[in-house]
C-alpha cells in the first residue's frame, strides 16, 4: 500500500491517547557481516512515552538517562524529526499532534544501536497511536532515515532488528531488501560496554577504502558460512564463521584491552567474540546462558583492574522487537 493511500483508513476518533514502547538494543555487524547483518537484545533498550496533544506537531517535553547531550528541539531529535516526517507522508501534520517522553536506558555512544532503538521506538509508538495503519515493512524507511539523521549514514544493520526483531540480513539498499533469518534456540550473547568513547563517525572514518581480493574472498566465507549456521543450527560452523578481517584489526585499535578481553572471552568458552557495532562494546557469542554469563564477569574483572569502568548484558536474541507495555 503506498503511502498517499493510507490516511483514508486511519480514523483519527479512534486514535489512541497514550502509548509507550519499549524498542531493544541491537548487535550490528555480528562481527563478519558488516552493514548488513544484525541482531536485537532484550536488554537495554529505550523507551518512549507519546502522548495526544491538542495543537497539531511534534514536541519532545522530556529526555532521561542522556546526561543532557540529546536536543529537545524537534528538528534535530532523531525520534521526533522521524515522527514528523512520517505524519507530513500520511498527510496528517496539520491534524495530529502529539508529545514525546525519551527515557534512555542504554549508554549513548556503545556501539548497541542506541539512536536505532530511540528512532524505532518512535515511530513503532506513532504507529500505535494512529492504530497501526503501517506494516513494519513501510515503517522501516523511516527508521533508516532516523538512522541517517543521527550518524550521518543511512544504514540498516541496527534498525532493522531493532524493528523487525531476530536476525536480519540487509541483501541491499537500493531498493532495501531485508531478509529475516533463523534464530538458533540456545543462542547467547554477553555484551560489555568499556567506558571509552569511541564515536560511530570516526570509526567509521578508519575504515579502509580499499581491500585486498584475498581478504575479501575470506570474509565473504564467513558471512555465507554463518548464514548457513544458523539455518542449521549448527553452532561450531557460526563459531568458526564469525570472525571479521577487514573491520576489526582497525576498529580494535580504538578499544583498550580487546584482544585480552578477546582471549579471556575464547578461553571461557565463547563460540566467536568481536565488536559491537562500531564499538567500543564488544560481543562474546555462547550456546549457554552460563557460559556468557561467566565471560561478562571475568571480563569485567579484567577491565576493572585497567581501572575501566564497564556495563555488561547477557541475553538470547531478541526475536519480538518492540512491544507496546502496558
């Protein structure tokens, strides 16, 4: 359904009044695939509280857990400016209006999709307030443009999970092609997050330009046998495929203490480690919940001794996406 046709379903006595969701933190890359493959955690995520407004727009009143470093300016936010785009193509700018709550519980700057999980939050609450006229497909658009606002590029490998939920494969951006793909039961994650700051701009800016052939044909093994992996749920084959050589060795760079933390994770257990996103999280890959658990710990002892403060998450794959709570 195009877009243009669809203010003629949408009731608006029936929209709702208030909705909140909660939308989840993301994976990008899963270490061999970047920009184009990408899982949703279960935890942290964001939330976002919107509200109906007499006066027609878009106004964000509240920002928690930013430390102050996310505008309120409706232009500028990338949940509020998402919002607004999506309602001037519904035809609907001079006829709703509404105000948004942004309450971070995720850390700014991780390399978990922070900016993803506020944008599809957003727009999952916008479209939940008109009664949800829009598939997750049509709204996906939106949150890559919400993704270009905030990084300056517009990709797709954290949105797409964050919206769609599971493990998603980007096959193309012109036109943008998402595939959902299998999510193995006994399939965990122990995420930890250094306090370092390592902004998705300048690692992005490191990244070589060109690469050799060999290396190439390396990683494109990878992501085909991870691929494979999943579809048969056989964890030594994405163990042995999740391993990144064109990204990491530079990105690694930026993060202190990575390839002991790398050492600590594989020695404990861990299918495959690497780095989350552009970092500075990294990401110990496990068939038990334990064994993440266990890798979390001694990592952050570790860094603890570096004096390196940190966060840690262990979770399954996320394969709901964002949800309405009550």
């Amino acid at each position: 359904m195009e877009l243009s046709q669809l203010k003629k379903d949408i009731d608006l006595s029936l929209l709702l009044d208030e909705v909140k969701v909660f939308a989840p933190a993301t994976v990008a890359n899963m270490i061999c695939g970047f920009d184009i493959l990408g899982f949703a955690l279960n935890e942290p995520g964001d939330e976002v509280v919107m509200t109906r407004r007499a006066a027609p727009g878009v106004v964000i009143t509240e920002i928690t857990g930013d430390d102050g470093r996310l505008p309120l300016d409706p232009q500028k936010n990338t949940v509020s400016a998402s919002v607004q785009s999506l309602l001037k193509n519904l035809g609907l700018e001079n006829e709703v209006g509404v105000e948004i709550k942004l309450h971070k519980h995720m850390p700014i700057g991780s390399g978990l999709g922070s900016s993803s999980a506020s944008t599809v939050a957003g727009l999952f609450a916008i479209n939940a307030l008109l009664g949800s006229p829009l598939s997750k497909e049509e709204l996906l658009p939106y949150c890559v443009e919400g993704e270009r606002l905030a990084c300056g590029t517009g990709h797709a490998d954290n949105v797409a999970p964050a919206l769609f939920g599971g493990i998603t494969l980007i096959r193309g951006y012109e036109p943008l092609d998402v595939i959902q793909l299998p999510v193995p039961k006994e399939l965990h994650v122990g995420v930890i997050f250094p306090q370092v700051d390592v902004p998705t701009r300048d690692a992005r800016q490191l990244i070589k330009e060109k690469i050799y052939l060999k290396d190439a044909v390396v990683q494109w093994g990878n992501i085909a046998g991870l691929i494979a992996g999943l579809y048969r749920e056989d964890y030594d084959l994405i163990g042995r495929s999740m391993q990144d050589v064109l990204i990491e060795p530079t990105r690694a760079i930026l993060i202190p203490q990575f390839y002991e933390m790398k050492r600590i994770a594989i020695q404990e257990g861990a299918l495959s480690f690497g780095i989350s996103g552009s970092g500075p999280s990294v990401v110990a890959v496990t068939r038990d919940v334990h064994i993440a658990q266990r890798i979390t710990e001694r990592i952050q002892q570790h860094l603890g001794q570096s004096e390196i403060e940190s966060h840690a998450y262990v979770s399954s794959v996320n394969v709901d996406g964002p949800r309405v709570l009550d």
